[in-house]
C-alpha cells in the first residue's frame, strides 16, 4: 500500500441497509456479493478510505423489542413510511461482540473483502464502540467486571440508570451525560483495569482485520469526562493519577499494526486533546455547525488554527448521524459547502448517497432505505469537485488561506467571500467561494509570477487570461453569485 496522502478522502456506507440492492429474490446479499466495479469506481473518485458503518454482531431480536419506542419509531416514520418490525434490525452502535455479523459473511468475508481494498489502494475502516456494549451482549453475563454493576442485593442510587441482566445484578446503561441513557446498550467501566484491557484487546482483534477505526463517542472515555459522568456510580478516585486509555491503546495497536488509522468522533473542544493522545483524525463539527449557520467570519477564524490541527480535522457535511446536506442547507448552499470541506486541510468525509443529492437521513436501527430520486445535477457538480480535487495538489499539497478584500469603496461583500491557496510545486490552485445568497466581488493577493497568466476553472471548464504583474498591484478581481464557486488551476 502506498502511504496514506496528507489529505485523504473518505467513504461512508451504512453496511446492512447498503447491501440490499445486491439482493436477489434466492439470495440476501452479504459482502462477497457486492460488484468489484462499485470499488474500483470509489477508488477513481480519489476515495481513500471505505468505512463499513455496522458490521459486527447484534442481537437484533433482544434490539428490536427496544427500539419500538416512541421517540424513535418517530424518525422511522419519516424516513420510511411504509416501515414494518422487521425493517428494524437494531443499532449497530449496540455491538454482541466484535465478530462480524454472519449475515454480512462472518470475518472471513471482511477479510476477503480487504484484500479487494487493498489491491486498489483503499484502505478499510470499521467501527469502535468504547462507550458500552449491546444490553443484550453475552459479555455482560461472561465478562460483568468490564461493565459498571452492582449485585442484585445491593440497591443501586438511580433505578432509571440501570437494568436487571439473568443473574438479577444491575448493569449501568452506556450513556453520554449530556442526554437519557441508551437504553439497549450496557456500559463499560473505565475505572477498572479489567474492563481498558478488555478494550484494548478488542481493538488489537478488530485490527487484524482491517486499517483503521472510527471511535464512536471517544472524549466519553477521558479520564475526567468519564468521572464526572459517573463518580456517583462507581470509585473513579483512581483516574486522578490514571493514563488516560487511549494514549496507552492507541499506542500498543499502533505499534503491532503500522499506519493503522484512528479516527475519533469528538464534540466539547476535546479534538486537539484526542489529537495529542495519538488520534490521527478527529470530527471537526464545529465547521459543520458553523457552515449551516452561514457564519463566514467565524469560518475565516475557524480556519486560522493551528496547522497541524487542521491537517488532522475531519470535514463532513453530513454521515449516518447527521441531516442529509441537500436537505439540511438547500442544493446551492449544500454544493458550495461541499467545494469547501473538499478543498480544505484535513480529511475530506463523504457519506453513502450525498453525491446523488438524497434527503432522508435513516435511522441506523433500520435495515431499509426508502428509494429516492437521484438528483442529476448534484451528482454532476459532485462529479466535478471529486476530479478537480483526487489531484495531488490537493492530496499532499500546501495550503495557505486568502484574505478576500473589498472589490472597491463601500462594497461589503468580499466579508462572504472564502478563499485560500493551494501550491505544489510549480502548480497552484486558487478556490474562492461565495458562501451567501447574495451576488458578491471582492479581490484575492496570492503569489503570482509576474506576467500574463492563464487560469482555468477547473470546477466551471472555463478560462481566463490575467496579467500577474496586475493581481501583485491590485489583486485578482472576482465576481460570483449566490453560492457560487470557483476553483482556478494555473
């Protein structure tokens, strides 16, 4: 495998509801089953990476009683009108154990399936889920010392937190602190040694099949989130002097199993501490929220940080938790978007149907999509963002960020207006975006030789010729409209 580019490209796909279009009226589709054309067409995108979103093991009888509740069959309404019980199969986030799921082809067929990856320069990433594990897992009557729990005699201080496994001890839900429990998950204790080298050992198996993680939830595991979350519940006295997991995790997979990757799904400023304790990636959701808020001057200050902070941001519009992007921002503003988190530092992150312009966001508990229309024009424009950007300027090039000035006296539009410079080499690139709905100019200072140069819009296929000696003095005049976007090669 070649090395992993400085900005590399990945690939969402929800596994169990994605593998239904290979089914046939004899056959339910697993992974062997899924056309070799479909990879070789992601590898030509410029994708780097695949993300099998939800392979492992559930117990998805135990998981459907449970999520029949109202507030999620709520979001099945919506998504799938037409939705019966046995579209819901269950949360992948609520893991039996890290086997692959027999019905997508056991291990050997990720297995299989990773060796197809590899031939074409794709690497495979597969989910981590440190917080807790399925209520209904066999671990949480083998294994009840990775859990929080309390023997059945002992009564626990709140009942709403927990339930009964067979034995009539009580096992704590996984939770995140911020929300209600999780009510099909059971949660792992970080403040005992059994339960980190548990984990730890369950990442060194999931690394043997694959190239990377995604770690669902991974500030929750900190040594201080986690004692405040649950300091009440269970003796977390010992974290105060404690390592913190995942710098001793990360650090013992890593050194088995080179360039592995770590991708850590992250909220509450807590990217750059999961950055230093070896993370390679983490979710840079703030420009997400921030791009849905048309905030363009926080976005420039957004985009002032560290460098190697960004290089190592993940940039997504959308993924199996988010609102669908063309349904969330509207077509113009989701494409203009989508010029931005592809031409940044960092990781650029897709998910499964954003290119095609799908609305509807399925809940991961189900295990069927309805069929939307695909949106030509979004695919087109996607089309031409993924070619302009597969180049190495962009994968392993260096980037600078502009400063858009007012166009002339008492014009305020260049404030909508982003911009930055990519160089590599003798090639350059120049990408400019009016991120508002407004016809906006403004003018760009970039280093250019000094002499008529010709630029190309690579996202538009037109061109235009410019004296450098020009943009030195005056800067490069543009005018574009309402969500438009240019990206110029010279």
């Amino acid at each position: 495998m070649n090395a992993l580019p400085h900005q590399p490209s990945l690939y969402e796909i929800n596994t169990r509801v994605w593998l239904r279009q290979f089914d046939t009226p004899s056959n339910r589709a697993s992974l062997d089953d899924v056309p070799d054309i479909l990879w070789d067409e992601l590898a030509d995108k410029g994708i780097h990476i695949i993300w099998l979103m939800g392979v492992w093991k559930i117990n998805a009888q135990a998981l459907r009683q449970r999520d029949m509740i109202a507030d999620l069959t709520i979001g099945y309404d919506a998504a799938l009108p037409d939705w019966t019980e046995e579209d819901v199969i269950g949360s992948p986030y609520a893991v039996d154990d890290y086997v692959v799921a027999d019905d997508l082809g056991g291990n050997k067929a990720i297995k299989r399936l990773h060796c197809k990856l590899q031939k074409r320069g794709l690497r495979l990433m597969l989910d981590f889920v440190p917080n807790h594990f399925s209520q209904a897992s066999h671990l949480v009557n083998d294994r009840p010392e990775v859990f929080i729990h309390h023997p059945a005699e002992q009564t626990v201080t709140d009942s709403s937190l927990y339930f009964a496994a067979k034995t009539g001890d009580q096992f704590a839900f996984g939770r995140d602190p911020l929300f209600a429990p999780w009510g099909d998950t059971a949660q792992v204790n970080y403040a005992a040694a059994e339960a980190r080298q548990y984990m730890q050992d369950s990442l060194l198996k999931i690394a043997d099949l694959c190239d990377g993680v995604r770690c669902d939830m991974a500030m929750l595991m900190l040594n201080d989130i986690f004692s405040r979350t649950w300091h009440e519940h269970v003796d977390c006295s010992g974290l105060e002097q404690a390592d913190e997991f995942w710098q001793q995790a990360i650090s013992v997979v890593k050194e088995s199993h080179n360039g592995f990757i770590f991708m850590a799904e992250a909220y509450w400023d807590t990217e750059w501490r999961l950055q230093q304790l070896g993370f390679n990636y983490t979710y840079d959701k703030r420009l997400t929220d921030l791009l849905h808020e048309s905030n363009v001057a926080a976005i420039k200050g957004h985009l002032h940080a560290d460098q190697n902070y960004q290089q190592r941001s993940v940039r997504f519009l959308e993924n199996h938790d988010e609102t669908r992007a063309v349904a969330a921002l509207g077509r113009d503003r989701s494409l203009a978007a989508a010029v931005i988190v592809s031409t940044l530092q960092g990781m650029h992150f897709y998910h499964d149907g954003q290119f095609q312009g799908l609305k509807v966001r399925v809940p991961v508990q189900l295990g069927r999509a309805p069929i939307e229309e695909v949106d030509s024009y979004v695919e087109d424009y996607y089309q031409r963002i993924l070619e302009a950007t597969k180049a190495e300027i962009f994968t392993d090039g260096d980037w600078q960020l502009l400063a858009p000035q007012s166009a002339w006296s008492d014009n305020n539009s260049h404030n909508q207006m982003l911009a930055w410079h990519w160089q590599r080499e003798n090639e350059h690139r120049i990408v400019v975006v009016n991120y508002s709905e407004t016809l906006g100019q403004c003018r760009l200072f970039f280093d250019a030789p000094q002499q008529e140069i010709y630029l190309t819009d690579i996202l538009n296929h037109t061109n235009y010729e410019r004296d450098g000696r020009e943009i030195k003095q005056s800067g490069l005049f543009v005018e574009l409209g309402a969500y438009q976007s240019h990206i110029f090669a010279f």
